[in-house]
C-alpha cells in the first residue's frame, strides 16, 4: 500500500515572504486553508494513497509544505531512509528536527549530509522520477547548487543517479514549482523556469516531454501530482489536459488558493513514504 504523509495546517499562516507568491499575498483564510487540505487529503485517499499525519507545531507556519524537511528513499541494503534538509529559511529550519523524528520512531534510517554553508530543501527541490530511476535536482534559489553536490555524493555510493537542474526563474524557486513527473520517461515543465543546461539535461533523460505556458505554470499546474494513474492538480490548463490525455492519466482537481498565497500546492503539501 502507498502511503502519503501530510501535516494539518493548523498554524499555517504568510507571515514573511520567502518567495514572490508571498509578496503582497492577501491573509489567509485559515477556515478554508483546513478544508482545501482536507479535500487534497481525501484525493489521495481516492485514488488508493493511506494517509499519514504529523502533529503540527506552534510557530512552525510552513510546516504544512510537508515535501521540504526531508528527501525519503529506499536502498536495498539500507533500506527505507530519510536524508534531513538544510533549510534556507531560520523560520523554518526547526521544521526538520520535527519530520526527522517522526521517520526515526518509524524505522527509517536517518542519513546526515554535512552542509556546511549549503542548502538543501527535501522534495520541493529533489523529485524522483516516475521509474525511480533518477531523482531531478533543482538548485539556484532555495537548495545549492553545493547542497545537491553533497547530496549527489551520498546518493552515489548508493547507486542512485542525480541529474541536477539549475533554475533560472526566482518565481519557479522550487523544482516542484516548474516539473512534473507524469509516468516513467514523461515529464511536465515549464521551460521558462531553466537554464539551456538544465532543459538539456531533461530532454535527454526523457522519452516524452510536456511543456506548459508562462501563465498556466503560474497556476501550479506543474505543481500537481501523478498518483496511481491520477493526476491531482489545482487546475486543468489546455496544456495540461492535452499531457493528461496523451499519458491517459485522470485529472482530479482540487482547490489550493490558500497554500498558493504562501507558494504551494498539492505537491507541496504531502510527502511520498515509499
Ligand atoms: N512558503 C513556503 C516556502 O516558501 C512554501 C513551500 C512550498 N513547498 C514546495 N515544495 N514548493 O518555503
């Protein structure tokens, strides 16, 4: 069974801008924030996901954005593991202790990077891809481009290949902002959101590549994401659809106006356990 964590937005708030979404957000409506989570959570519960929970915390105001504080994986030899984010943000670094915790009580090994003066922020940077062949790393504005080479480094010795992606764009901060994962070899982008390196690098580790414009990516759709042949996303663009179509992949959409206001949506706000 695939389960899917999820933090309850409890304390969930904008309360300074750590990216463009963020500037100028109208205030939160906390009584929507809790049901839009809710109908992100019962999407993945539709489409076959069990559904994990992590006690909020007060103060911790992102902590919602489960994706970031750790990259989760599985090694033959080691077995399922976290590696614990370095986050650029001082308000959210305490996120991580939280998440570590939460994955140490369930048996999972806790793999440590020596950052030294990089970042690294989990999933928001750090996407497997479909076939879990390869996980795409994106730096330049939240992870380092330092940060994924130390994480390369651990993932190596595993035999896990990183393909890193430099970004180019300060509104598409987190990969999982401008790429999708849709089914092993097809993925979505915005191109806008790369450098000519990096869109390279995803033409030539990809069988089928989807492209969406300036403003549907500003809608999130790249942030929506495929589960058990769905695809849970807050908006059905005519680029999307036609992606969705071609991979015979089920839109189902939710609304997120309120994580959108802070810069996220549905991938943003669960984390893969398996
Ligand atoms: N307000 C959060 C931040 O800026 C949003 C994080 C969104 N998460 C993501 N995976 N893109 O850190």
């Amino acid at each position: 069974m695939n389960r899917v964590l999820f933090c309850p937005p409890t304390y969930f708030d904008v309360l300074e801008v750590k990216n463009p979404f963020m500037q100028n957000a109208a205030p939160v409506d906390k009584n929507l924030a809790m049901r839009q989570w809710e109908e992100v959570r019962r999407a993945f519960s539709r489409v076959g996901f069990t559904l994990e929970t992590i006690e909020p915390v007060p103060g911790l105001e992102d902590m919602v954005f489960s994706n970031n504080p750790v990259f989760v994986g599985v090694h033959a030899d080691v077995g399922p593991f976290v590696v614990p984010s370095r986050m650029r943000h001082p308000s959210r670094q305490p996120e991580v202790s939280h998440y570590v915790a939460w994955f140490r009580a369930r048996g999972y090994r806790v793999v440590e990077l020596d950052y030294g003066e990089e970042y690294l922020e989990g999933h928001g940077d750090l996407l497997w891809d479909a076939n879990f062949t390869h996980v795409w790393a994106g730096h330049g504005f939240r992870s380092t481009r330092g940060g994924v080479q130390k994480f390369t480094a651990v993932m190596d010795e595993m035999g896990i290949e990183v393909v890193p992606l430099e970004l180019a764009d300060p509104r598409f901060y987190h990969l999982d902002t401008c790429l999708a994962p849709l089914a092993p070899g097809a993925v979505l982008i915005y191109p806008g959101a790369f450098t000519d390196t990096a869109l390279r690098a995803i033409r030539r580790k990809s069988l089928r590549i989807y492209e969406v414009n300036l403003d549907e990516a500003l809608r999130f759709v790249c942030n929506g994401v495929s589960a058990n042949r769905s695809f849970i996303t807050p908006q059905l663009t005519p680029s999307l659809k036609f992606a969705l179509l071609n991979e015979r992949l089920e839109p189902l959409c939710v609304a997120t106006s309120e994580f959108e206001k802070s810069g996220g949506s549905v991938c943003c706000l669960k984390l893969f356990l398996e």
